[in-house]
C-alpha cells in the first residue's frame, strides 16, 4: 500500500522539539513517509544545526533557505517556495508547528492548493494582536484541517471561533514530548558547571519578544531591573539574536555595567545544555511561550516578563506568574517567587510524552476512514 506523504514544517528553534517527535511517530508507523522541511527562518549554527542534532533529527529533506527578513518579506519568500515544492511533489497532508512566520506561511500555501492542513500547538491566544505570533495562530487556525491542541483552553478558544468541534483533538503537547525524552542526556551535559556555577544557586534568563527587546528604553528598563535581581542570585542570560542586534547600542551604557553585577551573558545555548542548566534554576525569567511550558514541568519557578500568555494552564496549574515589563514589578515578582521555590505542581493532561504518538494514531485512523 502507498504509504501517505507528509510534509512536516520547522523553521524557527521552539519548532525543532516540536517537530521533532511527531517525525518520529510518523516515521515509525508503516502508512506515514514524512518529509521533513525546514524554511530557513533560523539559521545560526546555534539556532537551527544544535537543535537537529540535540533532538537527533535528520538532516531535512528539503530546506527552503529563506533567512530574515520583515514579516511581509520572509512569510512572502516562504510561501513562494513552499509552493513549488508541494506543486511539484504533491503531500497527502502538510503539517506546521507553532506560530512563527514559517507556519502562517505554509499553512497558507498548503490551503490554497487544496493540500490538508494539520496545526500543531493551535487554539492558543494571547488576546493581544500587537504580538506577531497571535495573528499567524488565529489565521492558521482558520485554515487548518487538523487542529491538535495542547490544553481544554485552546479547545473552548477555537469553538468560540466558529472552528467545527470535528476538527479538534486534544492530543497534549509535543514540546513536552521532547523534553521527557532528553531530560537525562541534558542533565548529563552539566552545562551549570561549565559555566562556573554552583548547581543550587542561579538563574536563568531569556528575552526576545519585539516588546522587550526592539525598543532600547525598554530593554535598558528590563536590564536594570535583572541586574537588580542578579545581586543575590547570578543570572545566565543566552542572548538571541534580536537582542543582540541591540548590544552594539546600549553596549557602554548597560550591558557592560550588568555584567559586572551577576548577569553572565553567553551565546544561545544548545537545546540539552539549555535543558540542563533549567533544571536545575532556582528561578526562570523569560519572554517565551515554550519556557513557560517546560518550567511547569519542571517545577522551576518562572516569571514571564510579558502583561499576557497565551499558556494560561502554565499559571493555573504550573510555576508561572507574568510580571510584564515594569522594574519594580520585575524585582518583587522575583523576590516572591524565589520564596516559594522550586515545587511540583500539578502536570496539566497529556503533558505526558505521548503527544506525537496520539498525533499519528489520529491521523492514521482519519486516512483510514477516508479510503
Ligand atoms: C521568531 C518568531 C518568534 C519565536 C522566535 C524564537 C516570528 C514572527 N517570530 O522570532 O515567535 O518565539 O523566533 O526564537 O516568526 N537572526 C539571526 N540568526 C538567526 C535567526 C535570526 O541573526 O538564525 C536575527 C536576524 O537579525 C533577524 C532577527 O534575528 O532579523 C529576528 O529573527 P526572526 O526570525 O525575524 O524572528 P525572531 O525574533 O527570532
């Protein structure tokens, strides 16, 4: 019997661990031949290369090499040649990951064709359509024929937006599927040493969002208020490349003075070494949606430096509380939850390892059903 193709998109680095087990899962079952695609939105060494051979992924089969770009150039560029690679070689269904540029834009090209779309990570919505990811998830999800779903909240989001409840399966969270699975080869990697810490006292940090980052009064805000935080507990602070782009900048006036203080500023981090030195955080201050997701886990105490999350699960059931951007808010935000502590909170449902394989099994049964 053919077996079904299936073109699997990744572009950007939260994407690789989330690709990475339903590949996995697709390519273990005898009906699937997944296809693994990479856009080339990221593309430093460490922000892509690491990541596949971290989470042990293949070399991709086909890499549309787009690169940066603002929003209308790189999702244009995108969709222009993810066109001719599902024109030329027809999948049976394309599925996409997240909510980055690279997902609207295969997502897109894939409907327009008539190709059947699968959403992984949909029906999450921060409410604030100043975030460019939220609109590439409201759109996504309007076009996608599968949309799986991490949390109940994304299920009520999506129904609430008219989207048919035949559409939607709440399968759990593949992020989470790759941290189970390299939990002890992270662990392994004793990055905390390397970097000259002591293994019960640090921090971890990062930010990258437009919010914090591309405004330089807002980022010197931030970091005045870290650095505060990094008197009594040391701070590694792997720095994204959009924050970078601002160290030439504010370099004199408050990256160098930080450094003197504790933050500890290195390149991005690999995902083991990153995982590794998460573990064993005292506390996590970020901007990220996935960092939210695996220091609930975790049972890391995690300040998210945004005014909203789109991973509401990850405050009622997990470690997070949202500071936003304020100092002061930043500094007593840290203080408390350095007094609560590590702690394990309850596992939200099918955060369990196993969302890929209910991913695959839906599919084969909806292939199935089709014939
Ligand atoms: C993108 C996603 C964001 C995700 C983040 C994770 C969108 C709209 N945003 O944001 O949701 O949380 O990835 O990292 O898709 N750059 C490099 N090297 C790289 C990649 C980027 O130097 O490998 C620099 C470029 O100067 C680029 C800038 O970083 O202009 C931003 O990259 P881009 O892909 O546009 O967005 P991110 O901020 O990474």
């Amino acid at each position: 019997m053919k077996k079904k193709k299936i073109l699997l998109v990744g572009g950007t680095r939260p994407n690789f661990m989330k690709v990475s087990p339903v590949y996995e899962a697709l390519k273990k079952h005898r009906r699937f031949q997944p296809v693994l695609v990479h856009t080339g939105q990221h593309y430093d060494a460490e922000m892509s290369k690491v990541f596949f051979d971290d989470l042990k992924l293949p070399k991709p089969d086909i890499h549309l090499g787009v690169g940066s770009g603002t929003h209308a150039v790189q999702t244009g560029k995108i969709m222009e040649r993810f066109e001719k690679v599902c024109i030329k070689d027809v999948p049976d269904l394309v599925i996409v990951v997240g909510d980055v540029n690279s997902t609207i834009a295969c997502a897109l090209v894939a409907a327009k064709i008539c190709i059947p779309v699968a959403h992984v990570e949909a029906g999450l919505r921060s409410f604030d359509r100043t975030m460019p990811e939220e609109i590439n998830r409201l759109l996504t999800d309007q076009i996608s024929d599968y949309l799986f779903t991490t949390c109940p909240d994304a299920d009520k989001n999506l129904l609430r937006e008219g989207i048919s409840r035949k559409k939607l399966f709440f399968v759990g969270n593949t992020m989470i599927d790759s941290l189970k699975r390299h939990l002890t080869a992270a662990r392994a990697t004793r990055s905390w040493q390397k970097l000259g810490l002591d293994n019960t006292n640090y921090g971890v940090m990062t930010l990258h969002r437009p919010s914090n980052v591309d405004n330089i009064a807002v980022l010197q805000r931030v970091m005045g208020a870290v650095s505060q935080v990094s008197q009594n507990l040391p701070i590694v602070f792997p720095v994204h490349p959009r924050t970078a782009k601002q160290y030439g900048n504010i370099h004199k006036h408050v990256f160098d003075s930080v450094q003197k203080k504790g933050i500890l500023m290195v390149e991005p981090l690999g995902y083991l070494e990153f995982l590794g030195l998460m573990q064993n955080a005292s506390l996590v201050l970020t901007d990220s949606g996935g960092i939210q997701e695996e220091s609930t886990i975790l049972g890391i105490p995690c300040l998210t430096l945004r005014n909203n999350t789109e991973r509401p699960i990850t405050i009622k059931q997990g470690t997070n509380i949202l500071v936003g951007n304020d100092p002061e808010q930043i500094i007593k935000g840290a203080m408390r939850q350095l007094k609560k502590g590590k702690r394990r909170k309850r596992i939200p449902k099918y955060w369990d390892g196993k969302a890929a394989v209910r991913i695959a099994k839906i599919l084969h049964s909806t292939f199935e059903h089709k014939r």
